[in-house]
C-alpha cells in the first residue's frame, strides 16, 4: 500500500483491524469503496456511527437492544419461565433461526477462561441467579458452547442453579465438539434443543 | 441475519456490498465493529468519508490524487519523456512498488470491453494522445492487462500513438519469476517461447 495517497492508507488501516481481513483484502476493500458512488459510502460510514449509538444491552437479558429491553424480553408470547443460558448475542440469534426455542435468554459474554483471566465476575452471572431467584423460573437451558470453556461456565451455573432448586438441562451435544454455535446449520441447532438432557 | 437488530442489520447489507463479503462474513464483521471501542469505529467511519471527499483524479495522469496533480506528476525526478499506460490506479500501485520504473503514468481507468458497453469515449484515451501531442514524449510503454480487454486496448493505443511517431512498447508477457513451469498455463508458456530473449 506503499504508493497510495494518505487517506486511501488510513482507511486500509482501519479495515485491516477487521477479523479476517488482511493488508491484500483492505486494500481491495478500498479501492472498492473509492469506485462506489458517494451514497454507498455515506451509508456505510453512518450504518457504523449508527449501530454503535443505537445499539446497547437489555437491562433484563443482556441480548443486543435498541431499547432498555430487548425484542424478546418484551415479547409477550415467551415463556418467562424457561431461561436459555448462552455466551454470546450470535448464540442466541443462531437459536432463534432454528426456531426451537420459545422461551427468553441469558447472555453471559463470555465464557469463563482462566488463562484468559476472565473469572465469573467478568460474566453476567450474578445478574442470572437474581432473575432466576426472583422469577419463578421452572428450567434452565444452558447453551453455552461445546468447548472447554463453554463446558465449565455450564458446570458452574449447573451447581449455582441447582443450589436454587431449579431444574437445569445442557443442550445435547449433536453440536460437534470444538464448534461454536454460530456456524451450526439450523437442522443441528434444532436437534441439539429437542434432547437437551438434565444434568 | 434475522434475529439482529435494526441498526446491525443496516451494517450487515451495507458490509455485504463489499466485493468477497457475503452475509456470514458481514454479520462477523459487523459484530466485531459492536465490540471494538467507540473510537475505533469511528475512526473507520471517518476514514471512509474522510477518503471518498479528499481523494479525486490527478488532472494530468488520472491516477487517485489529494490534489490537482499526483504525487508522482509533481515529482520532478521523474522522467516525463518516458509514460507508462495502464488500466487501473491498482496496476500504478503494483508497478511502483516494483521499483522498476522512473517514469510517469496515464490511467486509462478501464479497458476496451464492447460487451460491457466500454468504449475508446469511455477510457482517458483523447486526454492520453493529447497529452503525448503536446509534450515531446519519447516513449510510451503499455502496461495494460495481459487480458482479451486489455490486448484489445494495447493494440488502439499503439495504433494512435504510432500515427504521432512516437515509439510504443509492450511490457514482456512470460513465465512469473518464481514459478513453476508445470503450473504454468500454456497461453504464458506459450508466450514465454515466443518472446525468449538471447544470454
């Protein structure tokens, strides 16, 4: 990118901060918005401004929101009464478009990592066993991922949960080991609620 | 995409424009931007306004400029006697990193494609001649694609410019360095007999 002007240079920049995209890939990325019209570009750089105003946590379930609380928080047609414990938003939008799942979420953000110094106080945790103790929960789906870390936050909230008096149950593992639920087709996502197991 | 937010989703089709970025890559992207800080976004933002407002065309060689005249038309080093021709302002970039020539430059922004509907009126060619007509201009080597279009495109600009009797040259088609033989496609292998040289 040596020979290119400055502000063609700070946007490669930029981009090549994104997951995934290399210097080669910035600068195609650049030269790509050069080309296109002004109005492409505009609503690129306000789509980002904007996402990054508007969106927040819910104050309830921690999911992505525009607003205190979030879509599925608000929608009345789910079942308060069974909460699914996941690590990520994009866990819980994966199991939204299996469309196997009608009651609300917890996301933690994360999942706990030693190594990582992420501890359960760097998690939503404490924020989950209040709703569970205070909402006459009947069951708690944990669908945090199949990975090392996924599977001590869920043996953690199993013993916290169960102190509580309430049923716990892990999604079954029909999701491939090391995976993450994002890139899990619906089918799989669909079977893996259906024989989620007590533990 | 479905269970996103308004606001994230907007980001997700805006990112989805981008040449090689389908939906999962955008929605990867986008939640990324979610969780970068504040002033990262922003910084990306800006960069594409900042980049789509400052940069235009140089008005001597049409190569990306901040302004009226490029940095390499504005270099007094530089031989004006000797222009090389190329498509794209990408070509520019790869040849001055090279380091392999001290010339100037004249992007034609395209190539010859009647099926796309581009024509010699689409091209910088009229600017192209008239520049070679008014500056005592020794040499033009064409640095067009090795490509159907870009041959097309070689073969019109060393017709006008042999009409203004000013030599025209052709940079070597052949075998990359570093290559293989056994990968190499015929129509390059080909070529490379053609175009052997004496040692």
């Amino acid at each position: 990118m040596t020979g290119y002007a400055l502000p063609i240079k700070r946007l490669i920049k930029e981009l090549g901060k994104l997951p995934g995209i290399g210097e080669k890939t910035a600068t195609r990325l650049a030269t790509h918005i050069l080309r296109a019209s002004e109005d492409d570009a505009r609503r690129l750089a306000e789509c980002v401004m904007d996402m990054k105003a508007r969106i927040r946590l819910c104050s309830v379930c921690f999911n992505l929101s525009e607003g205190d609380h979030c879509e599925i928080c608000t929608d009345t047609s789910r079942d308060r009464k069974v909460i699914c414990v996941v690590e990520e938003p994009d866990s819980l939008i994966a199991i939204e478009e299996s469309g196997s799942f009608r009651g609300v979420y917890h996301v933690l953000h994360g999942a706990l990592s030693p190594l990582d110094g992420v501890g359960p106080e760097n998690l939503r945790i404490q924020e989950f066993l209040r709703r569970v103790g205070e909402n006459n929960v009947e069951e708690v789906i944990i669908a945090t991922n199949p990975s090392v870390q996924g599977e001590a936050t869920a043996l953690l909230i199993n013993k916290c949960v169960k102190d509580l008096g309430v049923k716990v149950t892990r999604i079954a593992l029909g999701v491939p080991v090391g995976g993450d639920l994002r890139y899990t087709d619906r089918m799989t996502l669909a079977k893996s609620m259906e024989f989620r197991r007590g533990i």
